[in-house]
C-alpha cells in the first residue's frame, strides 16, 4: 500500500467517487462522511474476492464502494438518517452508545420478545417497511442480481428495485407509505404484477 493511501482523503475519495456517498446522512440534509473503516471493509471484500477467484482458476475484480452504489441505484434507494436505504435497518441510542438493529425478515421480528425479553411486540408503527418476496425469480428474469422493475401492486404502480434474496427468488420493498395507501398491514396478502424488466 502507498503512503498516501494511509491518509483519510485518500479513502474520503474512493467513497465520494464511489456513487455510494450520497447514502449516508440526514434525508433534509447534505451528505455526511462514512467512518474509514467501512471503506476499508469494502475495499478489503473485494480484494477477498479477487484472492479467492484467482485460486479457482478465474480472477473476479469487483470495485467493492462502487458495486455499493450500483446496488443503490439499481434499488432507487436514498439517504434516510437512522433509518437504513431499504428501511429494515435502524440506529437506535442505548444508555452506553448507539445499537444497529436489521429485522429484514419476519423471524426476526418473531425473534424480538426473547431479544428484549418481554411477552410481544407493540402494534406496528406507520414508517415500517415491508417486502414482498418474488420466488423462483432468478429463473424468470434469468439473474440472481438486484434488477430495476415496473410493477403494481394490487394495481398501484411502483417503479422499484427487486432485490435478491440468496435462495433463487427476489423481493420488493413495500415502504409504509404504499402500505398507507393500499389499507394493508405487514402479513397482509397483496396481489403483485410485473409488467417490464429496466435494467
């Protein structure tokens, strides 16, 4: 590694060049900078998956923050303050710091009452995100990566991102806004149409 690669404008810049950069802050607010380690993370995964291709015979290079901003924008996604891009994710304040908690799935949801050791959860709140999972989807669309889509859901139109799941299928986010709006609550059933294929 080069000398000026140990300084923190050097990793300011790969992630301002990224296209990811714009993902971290407050929604009303201007972009925020991103702890370097997390850079480094990124940049440290790539080279992991170069080192581990190579040994298979076929060397993958991948931009680690780039590949981050690719995804996002792929997925329509925007900066949202504590609140992850994709909604699942939250910084919450504890007595001794700050706590990220992802519940993306419904068994993490059931998994909380143990967590907090308390008999059940509260009634869902309005800015819960939810998602509908699409299987056997990388069949249909003949990818396992993250595609742009127009869709409706029960006949709302929504241009959104369909995002993969690791088990042959992919799933659209459903912001609490449209659930509002099609009078749903997280588990209800909603009919989903896919009509075209973006990217």
């Amino acid at each position: 590694m080069h000398r000026s690669e140990n300084s923190s404008g050097h990793w300011s810049a790969v992630w301002a060049n990224s296209g990811v950069a714009g993902l971290s802050g407050r929604s009303d607010g201007p972009p925020l900078p991103v702890p370097q380690a997390l850079v480094h993370a990124t940049v440290a995964a790539a080279e992991r998956i170069a080192t581990a291709s190579a040994r298979l015979g076929s060397t993958v290079v991948v931009d680690g923050p780039a590949l981050l901003g690719e995804r996002a924008a792929l997925a329509g996604l925007s900066r949202n303050g504590d609140i992850s891009c994709g909604g699942a994710t939250r910084l919450l304040a504890t007595a001794d710091g700050w706590i990220a908690v992802s519940l993306a799935r419904r068994a993490d949801l059931d998994a909380v009452p143990a967590w907090l050791e308390c008999g059940e959860l509260p009634a869902a709140t309005d800015d819960v995100w939810s998602c509908v999972e699409v299987p056997d989807s990388v069949e249909l669309l003949g990818t396992g990566k993250a595609v742009r889509v127009v869709a409706t859901v029960d006949g709302h139109d929504l241009t959104a991102g369909l995002m993969p799941t690791g088990s042959g299928g992919h799933m659209l986010s459903i912001s609490a806004k449209l659930r509002r709006k099609l009078g749903k609550e997280v588990g209800d059933t909603v009919s989903v149409h896919l009509s075209q294929r973006l990217t």
